[in-house]
C-alpha cells in the first residue's frame, strides 16, 4: 500500500503523495524499514513491477520509513495496516484489541488537524464505531479539539500477493465507508487518486461497521468455498472417480465459476483466522451471544484439519508407515509463486509426519528459511534418491514445469500430489516406470 500510494502521480507526472512507512522500533519492523528504505522490496515477489516502482519511489525521494511515530506530526493521511491476531483454534475466540487500540491512540494524539484515519486492518465489525470513535473523540478533547477534527474511515484492500501484488491495489474494486459523510468523502478523494476507479469504481457503504462485515463476509465465503470441496474430495477418492473432471465440468456454468479445487488445506493471515471473528464480535461489541455462526466455525474446522486427510494419504501410499521414512516435501509456502509461510497448512501436514516419525526435508523456490519449523531450505530442489516419498505442496510454477521423469532419473519414491501439479501425462509415465503415484481429490490410479 505504501509503494501503491507513493507511485500514485498527478497529471502532469509529478508524485501526489510523500510517503513515510513506519513500523514498530522491532528486529523484524527495523528490518523492513531499512530495506523498503533503501528502495528494496522487504519481501521475495515475483511481481517485478512491485520491485521496480519501489526502487523507483525511493529514487525520487517519495517513499522514506521510519520507526519514529513522530513521523504522524505531520501527516495529512495515516493508512493502518497492522495485524490484529484472534486465537483462532479456541472454541470461543476472544479479542485482545490492547495493541490495536494502542497504536491507534498513538496515531491520534499526533496527527494534525483535518488528518484522515484510513483503518485497512481486518477488525471485527463494530471496531471504527464502538471503539476507535470513543478513543478518537476523548483524545481530540484533550488536545482542545472538536470530534470532528480528525476523519476516521475503514477500506480494505483485495490484494492478491503473487506476481500481480500491486495491480491488485491500484487496478480492483474498493469497498469504503467513513464514521461522517465527511469522512467517507475524503476517503473517497484519496482512493481515487491510488486506485484506478474509472475502471474499478468504488463501492461506498452506508457505515464503517457494514464495510468492515463485508470484508470479513467476503473472506468466510471463500474459506466455506474451499471446506465445502473437502468431504467431495473424500467421497471422490473412496469411490474411485476424478473430482478436478467434475469440478471442471461444473465451472463452465457462469453461477458456479468459482467452485474450489482439491487441495492439501488453506493457509495465509487472512482466511484463517477471519471467520472466527464476525461471531466474536457478536458477542463481545454487540452483546448478541445467540448469533452462534455454526457454518462459518465449522468451514473453519473443516479447513483446519484438511491437512491431516493428507497426511492419512500418504500413510496408505507408504503402506501405513511413515515412521522413519524420508519425504521430501515440495512448496511450504500456503499459495502458490509467494514466499509467504503463515499458517501455512503444509506446516500442519509436516508437523503430524514428523510426530509419527517421519523425517521431513522440504524445498520451496521462494523459501530459504522456514521459520515457523525453524528449517533452513536448500537453494535448489534435491535429489530424490535416498527419498521415500515425494509429496507436492504448493502449486508453484516452477514445480508445475518440473520434468519429473527426469528428474527421477530411475529412482522410484511414492509421489502424492496433493495440490494438482502432476499432469495426467506425466501421471501416467511415473505409472509406466513403476513409480506410484496418486493425487487428492482423485480416486487410485487416476
Ligand atoms: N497479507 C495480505 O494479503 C492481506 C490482505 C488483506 C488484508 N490483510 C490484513 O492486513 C493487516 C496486515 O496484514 P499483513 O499481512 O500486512 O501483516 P504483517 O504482519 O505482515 O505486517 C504488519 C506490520 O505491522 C507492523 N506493526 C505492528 N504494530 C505496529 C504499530 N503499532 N505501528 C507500526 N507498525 C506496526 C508489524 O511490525 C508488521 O511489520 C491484517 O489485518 C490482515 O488481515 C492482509
């Protein structure tokens, strides 16, 4: 969002917008700041134009960091984007909204009158209403100043990490809304001057609490998408049929285009963590304990535990042991062509293998280190020899143009493919060379 907004420019080139990005005074934020600093991406992308206009922002002297929150005495807008974590394996998720709120009472006591507040963390329905305002409106009072002197509003952003990153915030649709009209106008005037909206026009709500539902509606409608295909995918390989050919087959219809896939789980900050908080706001900012959300927890569930479907996979593939056998794991990232580890569900699938015995190495094209199993990965993908089992993980690109005959190159490991990387063709050579080889969400020998 920094390099989104630091690359926005007016008609005649010039940049719109001096941007600071400021982090915490931590090992991880000093890090970030540095490098975004020197005009270099902080993160591995394959999005070369998120790479180039950062190097570029930083040539001209538009985008600047720091971890001094002194750099909000100055600021016209302020776009939060922290992390706001729920603990989404309890039954009942709780929220510790303390830092969240923190940060933003340190924003407030800073920025100067007339300052627009965009908030673009996910946060539980109910928070730019019933929490931010109250802080807002008591720090303002201390400073002297009416509630109106500072505008809060909440937009969330679509970003698609992958190699369009950056499209994906200036060239997508935008929902926003504001606490005031004012509020939302300015919101509205600053999007548009980032967001291409003549193609992607803005979507304004009637309150921030409506756009902060949608946000969070949006993203359990998909992580119900994807629970919905698991008990397909288990239905599909008991009974020996191809799910990916069903799926297929039901796409073409416009109403049903966007079915998921098999898959060996979901992964990533955002899809599964966000269905548990809609309930949690009903309970803790509304006070309606009733609203119980069973189809949203359960989707949850259900995805939290695809991984394990996995793992009893390869135990039948290795003959119902996996102690003391080698596997080689192929992507740990949780989406395909990033580098981005969290809550990745092949951490889940590694960690059972592990404590039934196996020993895992993994390789991944954008992972050096994974840093949620503390493993160093190495730079290119090993052998296969003295492997067990070879497993795909992530449907990096590179892995899908893998040449995996040769790769072999005579060795024999039991392949499963749990993310459709494998091709048909190549399916059917691994089988001609008596390697075996299966899929998720296609029965055995398909
Ligand atoms: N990653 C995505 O694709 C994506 C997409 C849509 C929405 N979101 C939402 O955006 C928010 C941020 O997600 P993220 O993936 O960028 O998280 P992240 O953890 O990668 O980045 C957040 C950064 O905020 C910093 N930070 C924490 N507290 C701070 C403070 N008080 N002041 C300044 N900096 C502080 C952290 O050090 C960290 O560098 C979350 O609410 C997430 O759900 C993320």
């Amino acid at each position: 969002m920094a390099v989104a907004v630091a690359s926005a420019r007016s008609d005649n080139g010039d940049p719109l917008y001096q941007v600071t990005g400021v982090d915490q005074d931590t090992e991880v934020g000093r890090e970030r700041m540095a490098m975004l600093g020197r005009g270099e991406f902080p993160f591995r992308t394959t999005d070369p134009s998120l790479v180039e206009a950062t190097s570029r922002c930083h040539a001209q002297g538009n985008l600047t960091t720091t971890t001094d929150e002194s750099a909000y005495d100055e600021a016209d807008v302020v776009v939060v984007d922290i992390p706001l974590d729920i603990p989404f394996l309890d039954d009942a998720p709780q929220f510790d909204m303390a830092d969240f709120e923190n940060a933003f009472r340190g924003v407030v006591r800073r920025v100067p009158a007339g300052a627009l507040i965009l908030i673009e963390t996910t946060v539980p329905p109910g928070t730019c209403e019933r929490i931010l305002m109250p802080i807002l409106i008591e720090e303002l009072d201390v400073r002297g100043l009416d509630k109106s002197a500072i505008h809060l509003a909440h937009s969330y952003e679509r970003v698609m990490p992958g190699e369009n990153y950056l499209h994906s915030i200036t060239h997508f649709w935008r929902v926003y809304a504001g606490v005031t009209l004012q509020a939302a106008d300015i919101c509205k005037t600053f999007l548009s001057t980032i967001i291409d909206v003549e193609q992607y026009p803005l979507t304004r709500l009637s309150s921030t609490t409506a756009s902060e539902t949608a946000k969070l509606m949006e993203n359990t409608y998909r992580a119900a998408n994807i629970a919905f295909i698991d008990e397909w995918t288990k239905y599909s390989e008991a009974i020996g049929i191809d799910l990916y050919e069903v799926i297929d087959a039901i796409r073409v219809r416009p109403t049903h285009s966007n079915i998921r896939f098999p898959g060996v789980g979901v992964g990533g900050y955002c899809l599964t963590k966000d269905p548990a908080f809609v309930p949690a706001a009903a309970r803790q900012f509304f006070s309606k304990p009733g609203l119980d959300f069973p189809f949203s927890l359960l989707s949850l569930k259900i995805n939290q535990a695809m991984p394990l479907h996995a793992v009893d996979r390869l135990k039948t593939l290795l003959s119902g042991e996996v102690k003391e056998k080698n596997i080689l794991l192929l992507g740990v990232s949780y989406r395909q062509d990033i580098g981005d580890t969290r809550y990745s569900p092949v951490e889940q699938f590694a960690r059972e293998l592990i404590q039934a015995g196996s020993r895992v190495q993994a390789y991944d094209p954008f992972v050096s280190y994974w840093p949620e199993m503390d493993m160093p990965l190495p730079p290119a993908m090993p052998p296969p020899s003295s492997v067990d089992a070879v497993v795909f993980t992530t449907p990096h690109k590179e892995l899908k143009k893998l040449d995996l005959v040769s790769w072999l190159d005579g060795c024999q490991p039991v392949i499963l493919d749990t993310v459709d990387v494998v091709s048909k063709l190549q399916r059917e050579q691994c089988r001609s060379l008596g390697v075996q080889i299966e899929s998720i969400g296609r029965g055995d020998g398909l």
